[in-house]
C-alpha cells in the first residue's frame, strides 16, 4: 500500500462481494490479510458496507416519475 493511502484499489468491491456471501467483517479482514498481505480494520470494512446500504436506502425512497 502507498504511503497514506486508504484503501486498497478496488476494495470496496472486494469487501461488497465477499460480505454478500456471507462472510464477517472479521472473515473479511482475515482474507484480505491472507490473500493480499493487507491490513484492513473490521471497522473500515462495516464502513464501506453501512456507505451502501445507506446509499441503497436512499435509492429505495427516492420519489419515482409519475409516468
């Protein structure tokens, strides 16, 4: 990882992936750090997953045309 960067390219994917089958945040940090050689903390893991589902929310209510 470069010096102060945040996360890992393409993580966000990885971690949605990985939590949609099933795994645990803890589950998820562990592969990350087997696989890539990463430390991701779990609770820069429940972040990326809460931005989601906050932003799938969002689209759930959003005010549909009336067509």
């Amino acid at each position: 990882m470069r010096k102060r960067q945040r996360r890992l390219t393409g993580v966000d994917k990885i971690v949605l992936s990985l939590s949609a089958k099933g795994l645990t945040t803890g589950k998820i940090a562990a592969h990350f750090d087997d696989v890539y050689g990463a430390k991701v903390s779990k609770d820069t893991i429940s972040q990326i997953t809460d931005k989601v589902l906050g932003e799938m929310a969002e689209w759930c209510n959003r005010p549909l045309d009336s067509a």
